[in-house]
C-alpha cells in the first residue's frame, strides 16, 4: 500500500483533475442511498479528493467519514468539504469508536494485495451495525495488474467473483446487488451486501 500511497500523494491533482464527475455510479450509489435512514452514517474507504461519490452522499445529508492514505488527496477532500469528518489512515488498520450504517469502497480494495483483501472482510463487518450495508468494486478473475495513471504505475488485485461471494456469506453479508463489468459504469464490478440485524 506505501508505494500506491505515494503514488497517489504524487498524482493527487491530475487524478482530481480527471476524475470523471459524470456519476457512472449513480444506479449503485442511489441503491445504496434508498437503503438507509435519513441522515445515516457512512464510511468512504478511500474517499480521494471526495469527488464524486462523497459529495453525492454528503448532498443527501449523510453524515460522511472520509478516509484516505494520501494526505494529497485529502487536502483537496477537506477543502471541499470542511463539514465533514476526514482521517488520514490504511483502510486495513484504521480504528473508530463507533460503527457506520454503511461502508462504502469503491475503487480501493482493489489496491490490496489478495491475502489483505480477504482479511478487509472481517473488518468490513467489524466497521457495520447490525443491518448495515457494505458496497466496495473488484475486478473478476483472481491475479494482480499494474495501470498507469498520471505518469505513476498502480498496483491493482483481484480475488474471482466465488471468493468474494464466499468472504460475503462467510461473514453473514447476504447479497442485495451485485454487477459485472457494468459497461455503463465504466466497466466497474459492483457489491451492494448486507449485515443481519
């Protein structure tokens, strides 16, 4: 994680600048969003510069936690949002006192190594209250990549889609939505899942 860190730390600007605002999400995002109480707490695990997805959800009045292990991208988060709450940390370790109704991450997994992604999914439970909802992106074969962004090389990694199905029930997640390769979101694999309670 320290050198896609860095990486990021180093591109956190042009990354900004080219981040689509078009919400591709937006199907995913409004499902998760029509699940939850009014002013629900959230959990954005590798929220970058918070644009577009944490200001969709902190639009709707939820009450937002960002949380990035670039401190680049989260100057930028917190100078967009300086209502919100923002913590400079590795999603792998970062502890709260409290749990969320939901956790949200969406193109960040992906930047953990297979053995680390298995483990996020205890946390992910951990991090829940009873009846919260968890969505986060994959790839769908299990192996490891690099892309260039910015000039920087991102590592990227990805379990096959019965592994993560299989982490999902073995941690009591039931499956509410799930697409593959969503052409219309960018080619993202989405998880929408829940926690009993």
């Amino acid at each position: 994680m320290t050198d896609v860190t860095a990486a990021y730390d180093r591109i956190a600007h042009w990354f900004d600048r080219n981040r689509t605002r078009a919400l591709i999400e937006r199907p995913y995002l409004d499902a998760l969003t029509r699940a939850l109480r009014p002013q629900a707490t959230i959990l954005d695990l590798g929220c970058g510069s918070g644009e577009p997805i944490l200001r969709f959800l902190v639009e709707r009045a939820f009450e937002v936690t960002g949380v990035d292990a670039s401190g680049a991208m989260l100057e930028i988060a917190r100078s967009r949002f300086p209502a919100s709450a923002f913590v400079l940390g590795d999603m792998r370790d970062v502890a709260f006192d409290e749990r969320f109704d939901a956790v949200v991450a969406w193109h960040s997994l992906f930047h953990l190594p297979p053995a680390d992604q298995r483990a996020m999914f205890r946390r992910f439970a951990a991090l829940l209250r009873p009846g919260g909802l968890l969505m986060f992106t994959s790839g769908t074969a299990h192996g490891e990549s690099w892309s260039e962004n910015g000039g920087e090389a991102l590592y990227h990694a990805s379990l096959d889609l019965d592994e993560y199905r299989g982490l999902l029930a073995a941690h009591g997640f039931t499956l509410l939505r799930h697409g593959v390769d969503d052409a219309a979101c960018g080619g993202a694999t989405v998880w929408i899942a829940r926690l009993p309670g």
